[in-house]
C-alpha cells in the first residue's frame, strides 16, 4: 500500500510540470483574456502565464503591446506557434512597442507571459492588419 502511494504521489508531483517552465506560482493575478485583448497585473510571478490569441488572423497580423516590470526578478513576452518562437523580448522596465507578423502556419498562436520573480503588469492587442 505504501508502495502504491508514493507512485500515486510521484506521478501527481510530475504532472504539475508543463515541460516548458515548472509549476506556476503567482501572489496576486489579477487581469482579462478576449478575443483581440489581453491584460494583467501581477505579483511574483514565477512560471508562465499564456494566452491563445483568439481573434481569427489572416495572413498579416500586429501585436501592439505596453509591459512593464515593477520588481527586481525576470520578465519576458514570448509570441509563440507550436513549438516555433517568432518573438521573445526581455523585459527590465516598461516597454511599448507594435509589430507586424506574417502567419505563415496553421497552428494558433500562443502569448506568454514569463517571469521569475516577476512583479508588473501588462496590456496586449492584436488583429488582422487590412490590405
């Protein structure tokens, strides 16, 4: 019995783990997910907080965004399709920034929030960009 236990508890540890960061852990979350916006506040952070991106992108999209880090631990914003990573930006204070994406694949895209640590907040919009 106690055997069957520790395998019990063994496999339960193990499947917390999301392979790309370690369990998340936050203080405090506070934020909103919809299709062409998301935001959030936080405290630290310390794993990944994701976000499929829901509006339906042709084949150019933009990513506008305002991210800032209001502690001493690592921060980043990583644009993400599968296992393809086509932005990832480090971010150390407060960051505003829009870029334009070609969607090259099928696979929907992933926002992610990363932190160690982190403590700060963030807004995200994004859509298709008209011809």
């Amino acid at each position: 019995m106690k055997k069957y236990l520790f395998v019990v508890f063994i496999y339960m540890v193990g499947s917390c783990t999301t392979g790309r960061h370690p369990i998340t852990y936050t203080k405090t979350w506070k934020g909103s997910d919809y299709p062409g916006h998301s935001e959030g506040q936080f405290e630290n952070l310390n794993g990944e907080a994701s976000f499929k991106l829901k509006s339906p992108l042709t084949s150019k999209f933009f990513l506008k965004y305002s991210i800032e880090s209001t502690s001493s631990g690592e921060l980043s914003l990583v644009l993400r399709s599968g296992k393809v990573i086509h932005y990832n930006r480090s971010i150390s204070s407060k960051v505003a920034d829009s870029i334009v994406f070609d969607n090259k694949g099928d696979k929907p895209y992933e926002l992610a929030i990363i932190g160690k640590k982190a403590a700060g907040r963030f807004v995200v919009d994004y859509g298709s960009v008209s011809r």
